[in-house]
C-alpha cells in the first residue's frame, strides 16, 4: 500500500515545511534567549514538528510531553470535551513554557491547554503551531507563532494523522475524499 496514493495533493511540499521551520526556531530563539524555554508538545501530531522545531533552536531549551484526548467527537471533529491522558513530568511554576501543536482547528483543545497550564503558574506561556485553520474557529486563542495558514481541507501528514496513518509522510497532503467518507 503506498500511502501517497490516498492523497489529492501536497499542500506544503517538504522543503517548504524545512524552510519554515527553520525561521521560526530561528525566532523563538531570538525571542527567548538565555531563558531556558520548556517546549510542550501535545501528543501525538506535535511529536514530528517538535522535534524538527527543536534543531532548529540554537538556545538551550527542554521538552516535555502531555497527552490528552478528546472524546465525544466522531473520527473527524473534536467534541470540545477534553481530558489529561498523559501529564507533564516537569514542574513549570515560574518557568518559560511553549506548546507546540501540530494544527490548531476549532482551538477546543489548545483552550483546555492553556487554562490548565495557566493555574501552575508558568513564568510565560506561550503557543507555537505549524498549521492554522483559522476558518474552523470556535474558541478565540491567541496564537504566538505560525507556521502556515491553512485552508478548511482534510489535511494529514507531518504528524497529522486520519484513523492513525499518514503521520510519517514528511509533506503535508490534502486527502482524497473517498478515504474518509
Ligand atoms: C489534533 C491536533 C490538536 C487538535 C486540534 O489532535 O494535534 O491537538 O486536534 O483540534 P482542535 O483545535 O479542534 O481542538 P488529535 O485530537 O487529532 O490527536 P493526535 O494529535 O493524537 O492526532
């Protein structure tokens, strides 16, 4: 089975990702400096951007992991209802925190994200996605850095996943529709 023949079409080719993903470490390194940053992904799309996002950061900085999960939803919506799966093993009282996300779609779970993290306290807390479909918004959030913004279409690749494939592909694609409907 090749996974590239489910697909319409690549969105953002490889290189494109690459480039970009070199800028924005680039950034956030200017920005943050000697502050130690933790770097926060949110499992399991952020896990390839995070690691990419995190060679391109020439400061010290730490990563940590959360998972969580949605459920309620169907195999393509997120229902909102979000729960702690997975909890970070750092203490982040007064430390510089950055989420990393691989998409952020209706903000449902980024919005959950950053209620709960703001009650530890954090020194800043911040939030770095690669992909941005702003027009599927239902919560308003704040983003700080973004990759790229993205049309309303059924994207995977690059760590987005549909029924737990198509996460290794290093591009962005667009799928067909007859795989998902
Ligand atoms: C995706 C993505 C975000 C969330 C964004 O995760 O990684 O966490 O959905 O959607 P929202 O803005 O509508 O809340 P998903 O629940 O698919 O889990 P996964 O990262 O394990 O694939």
């Amino acid at each position: 089975m090749r996974l590239e023949d489910h697909l319409a079409k690549i969105l953002i080719p490889s290189d494109r990702l690459q480039a970009r993903i070199y800028e924005l470490g680039a950034q956030i390194a200017r920005d943050y400096g000697d502050t130690r940053p933790l770097l926060v992904c949110v499992l399991k799309g952020g896990v390839i951007f995070m690691s990419d996002l995190s060679r391109a950061m020439s400061i010290p900085h730490e990563l940590d992991f959360m998972a969580i999960s949605s459920y309620g939803g169907t195999r393509t919506e997120s229902s909102g209802v979000v729960r702690i799966l997975m909890d970070l093993n750092a203490n982040i009282e007064n430390r510089h925190v950055l989420i990393v996300e691989d998409i952020i779609d209706t903000g449902h779970t980024l919005h959950y994200m950053v209620d709960t993290l703001r009650t530890r306290n954090p020194a800043s807390l911040k939030i770095c996605t690669l992909l941005n479909k702003q027009e599927r918004r239902e919560v308003e959030i704040k983003l700080d850095y973004v990759g790229f913004d993205i049309p309303n279409e059924f994207v995977v690749g690059y760590g987005l996943d549909f029924d737990e494939l198509y996460r290794n592909l290093p591009y962005i694609g667009v799928l067909k529709p007859e795989m998902y409907s």
